[in-house]
DNA sequence: TCTGGTCCACTAGTATACCAGTAGAATAAT
DNA sequence: ATTATTCTACTGGTATACTAGTGGACCAGA
C-alpha cells in the first residue's frame, strides 16, 4: 500500500520527505519519540543533508519539532494543530469553489467530470486505495481550475496532522457514494454558478470525518498526546 | 529601513531567507535575474548551506525557480501569483474573522485594543513604517487569538508577490486612517458577533490596493513580467 | 544523601568537498 | 559556412567534516 521505493526522477530530499511523513502518518515514528538526523539518514541510505532539509520542511508545519543543539522529535498529536488542518482545508475549498462558480472552463469541466467517472468505477472495487486517489484528485483538480495551487500545496501539507489521526481511528466509516455524491453535487452547483449551494455542498462534504478525541485518548498511550 | 545586520540568536538559515526576500521584494535582485548560490553565500558571509535552505523555502512559494544543475533565477512578476497571495489571505482573513465572532477571550479583546491604541499613536506620525508594523500585527493578533498561526506563516511567505508590486508601484495611496477605522469596525463586528458585518468589512479592507497590471508593465522592464 | 562541578557523547548548524548533469564555447569535420 | 563533436566552466544535489552548544553521567566533597 505504501510506496517506499525511491521513485525514478525523485530527488533525495523529495524521497526523505515523502517517507518520512507517511512514517509519521503511520505512527511507524511515534508522537514524541525523538528522532535522529543520522539514523534516519542511514535508514534511508542518504546523508544528513537531504533528510535535514525534509525535517525543515516538516517542521514548518510543526510535524517536527526542532530544538537546536538537542534534538528533533516528532510531535505530539495536538487537536489543535488537526483543528487548523480541518480549518485551513474549510476556508480554502470553500473559496476556490466560490471562485469556480461560472467560471470553470469546458476543459475544467471536462476533466472534471472525467474523474467523477473514474470514482463510480471504483466505487464498488474491494480495494479502497483507488477511490481514495480519484478523490483527492477530484479536489486537486478544484484547485489547479482556479490556479491556486501553492494554496493546496499548503493545505495539503498540513493535512498530515489531519491523516495521522484519522489513521489513529481506522475505522471511521468510508462512504464512498456519499462523497461520490458530494463531489457531483458541488461540481453540479459549480456549473450553475449556484455559490450558496456550493458552499453548503463544501461545508457538509468537510464535516464526516469526526475524530472523536476522548476516544482516541482511551485507544492509545497518553504519551502520544499534547497537554493542549 | 531595511534591517540588514544580522540578529543575534538569529540562525544563518533565517537570516539568509530574511535578506534574500527583502533583496527580491525590492528589486535588488530582479525578476527574471538569475541567482547562483555561491554568490549570495558570499555576499551574506555564509556557507552555501543555509543559503541553499533559504532558497528551497522560497521556491515553495513560487518566489524563486530551482533548475536543477542548471541554475535558479527569481521568478517574474506573475500576477497570477500575485492574484494567488491576495486570494490566500482574504480567504483565510474571513474565516478567521469568522471565527472569532462571539469567541474572542478578554485577553485578546485587550491585546487588539492595546494594539488599536498604538495604531492611532501612529497614524500621524511622519515615518509610516510604525503604524504599519503596528498594522500587520492587528492581523497576527487575530491569528493568533484563533490558534491559526501556522496559517499566518503560510500566507505570510506568499504575501511576497503582493509586496513586491506594491513596492513596484510605491505610490500606493496608504490611507492610515481609513485602515485603522476598517480594524476598528472589524474588532467591533467580533466582539458583537456580527458575522455578515465582519464579513464585509475584512472584504472591503482587503480590496483597497488595486494593483493595476497595465500600469505597473508600463514602468518596468517588460521581461520582469511572466507571459501569464 | 545531597550538592556542585567536570566531562563526555550527542545534537543541529555550518562549512567544505565532490559529483552528475547542463549549456554554451571551442573545436573538428564536412 | 555549416554542422557535429568535444571540451569546459558552472550549476544544484549530496556526502562528509567540523563546530558550538546541550544535557546527562559521573564523581568529589560535604
């Protein structure tokens, strides 16, 4: 399921980052364990440079936590943190399918309503992990129609917060015909430049995933969670 | 003005991405101008290193173009970009604002009366630039009373394409007055709650600096522009 | 048992060395 | 003169070496 393999193309620092984080994800690296430069670098066969610049990066949006001269450690699950995550992610989808309402090109709409194509193709497939591509790519392809894609890459960066914990749940129900369902119904509203059910469509699309905190707490070691 | 000398506790890294922004944010370095690691690393009395960190942050943010073994250059004035920096913060403005309607805790309320009665200590004073550090921090107070700080980063490192054509264009018509009204209304309109009211006001204060392309193309080089 | 001090192993930050890959100049072939 | 080829100087990516700074182990003295 996790691609591990260095990619063709893929620069060191891309391939430290990408491993790094779906470790983190994955709690393979736990929440306030303390992780080393050197180590990491020798488990992944590069030097400190590359694995250092992807530690930057991640502490940028507080995965990592750098304290000069002692260490790094991976953070703390910290709501507040999965809270911004949801936020960012709110505020920003909600704008950019504000900005596409009558003005999504036919080549936006096209591609658009290919992918909706491809998810009712995976929708009844046992495997999840297809869906689950064509979804994020549904949302992708939002952005990238409204030309705001740093803003995504931003969102998406700190979405990891968001992963971990919805990894941490496992279960949470996927319903994969009420997405479908959301995602052709915000583009349908998108279409018709109808901006007030776009936003409803958006907002109720953005609220599923309850990560209930009290439950998470009793499920795993205190340890793993900031004092708020 | 511009703060060169390198702080104390400041590491190389952060020092490095601080010149160089400022660098291209005022056309020291040009658009379109190609950069090469070792001469900044020279001229910043720096290793390659901290440099070459500073420049992967400001690619991520479209300010700077890495082509690997060949070369990274500033990027041109893309108004898409620019377009993208406005889009960010007006975006996440309004939820913030949003946010804190009904839910500001006393201690903010003071710290953004505190901040408001520096602004109005300012307003007429003959050097702008404390009335505007005094400015943008009214607006990471609210960040911050939202606990949305990383967001703040995130829009922050992208507000460098907007800076860069107002420095462009200079003449800007800063109206102190009328910003500071627009954050006193805002902080009204939160602390009455009144969603739709705060709504429209971060709308209309986040409209004031109409940069316009054709002027600007008209008074600089046309090769600092992107194609779009 | 406690206190204060020395030392030591380890950290992240930085400097430097080396590499593969690029583009353009110089050269050779036609 | 034109094209093909080699060379060269430079780039960013990576590896390695070095440094200052940290905190805990250890120890001496009470």
């Amino acid at each position: 399921m996790i691609q591990t393999a260095r990619e063709i193309r893929e620069t060191g620092r891309q391939y430290a980052l990408r491993i790094i984080r779906s470790r983190i994800v994955h709690l393979k690296l736990e929440p306030g364990s303390w992780i080393s430069e050197n180590e990491l670098a020798a488990s992944l066969d590069l030097s400190r440079t590359p694995v250092r610049e992807a530690l930057q990066e991640l502490s940028a949006v507080r995965l990592v936590e750098i304290y000069p001269q002692r260490g790094s450690r991976v953070s703390l699950i910290d709501y507040a943190l999965v809270e911004e995550a949801r936020f960012l992610r709110l505020a920003l989808e909600r704008a950019v399918a504000e900005l596409l309402c009558g003005s999504l090109s036919e080549e936006g709409r096209r591609r658009l309503e290919d992918n909706l194509r491809h998810q009712d193709l995976y929708i009844a497939q046992e495997d999840p992990s297809d869906f689950f591509q064509a979804d994020n790519e549904f949302h992708h392809l939002l952005f990238q129609e409204a030309r705001k894609e740093i803003s995504y890459d931003m969102m998406n960066s700190m979405t990891a917060h968001f992963d971990r914990v919805r990894h941490m749940a496992a279960k949470t129900g996927e319903n994969r015909s009420r997405n479908r369902d959301d995602h052709a119904e915000l583009l349908e509203a998108i279409l018709c430049g109808d901006t007030k059910k776009a936003d409803r469509t958006v907002l109720r699309h953005l609220s599923y995933v309850q990560l209930d905190e009290k439950e998470l707490r009793s499920l795993y070691p205190p340890a793993y969670f900031a004092k708020t």
